[in-house]
C-alpha cells in the first residue's frame, strides 16, 4: 500500500499524503494562490474552506462529474476534480 494519492485538480496531476481530504489537495496544489479554494466571494476574492465539517458549502467542487465537498472528500487514486465546475 502506497503512502501516496495521485488525482488530477483542474487538469494538474497533484500526488497528496494517502487519507488527505479533497480541500488538502487543493491547498497542496496551489489553487487559487494557495489558499486551497475554489470558489469566490461575489467582489472576486478567493474563498477557502470555513469550517472543515461540510456546513458551510465553500469548499464544492465537481469529482468525478459528481458534486462534492472538498473538505468530506478523502482523495482517491485517479479522482479527477473540477474546480471551475
């Protein structure tokens, strides 16, 4: 069993630590100037995951075509994610 995970976000193959969640990729991936997001605020501003536990919906993205929560998400071998979606 490897300690690794590839998935690809937005196209870029990104390897994360094996039981990292979706928004752990993101953040290791550099999205959104790092801040591990994939949305933004109605002013542009970049939004990162508020509260890690699914409430707060800011951390949606499309995986695997399917909506999902960054944050509930454990990354997968060949997951691929959507940030634009």
């Amino acid at each position: 069993m490897s300690d690794q995970t590839q998935l690809h976000i937005d196209g870029q193959l990104v390897r994360v630590k094996a039981g990292s969640s979706v928004a752990a990729a993101l953040r290791v991936a550099g999205i959104a100037g790092g801040m591990g997001t994939a949305r933004t605020s109605v002013t542009g501003q970049p939004r990162a995951p508020f509260c890690g536990m699914g409430v707060c919906q800011e951390c949606r993205v499309q995986v695997d075509g399917r909506r999902r929560l960054a944050c509930q998400t454990v990354c997968a071998d060949g997951m691929r994610v959507e940030t634009t979606a």
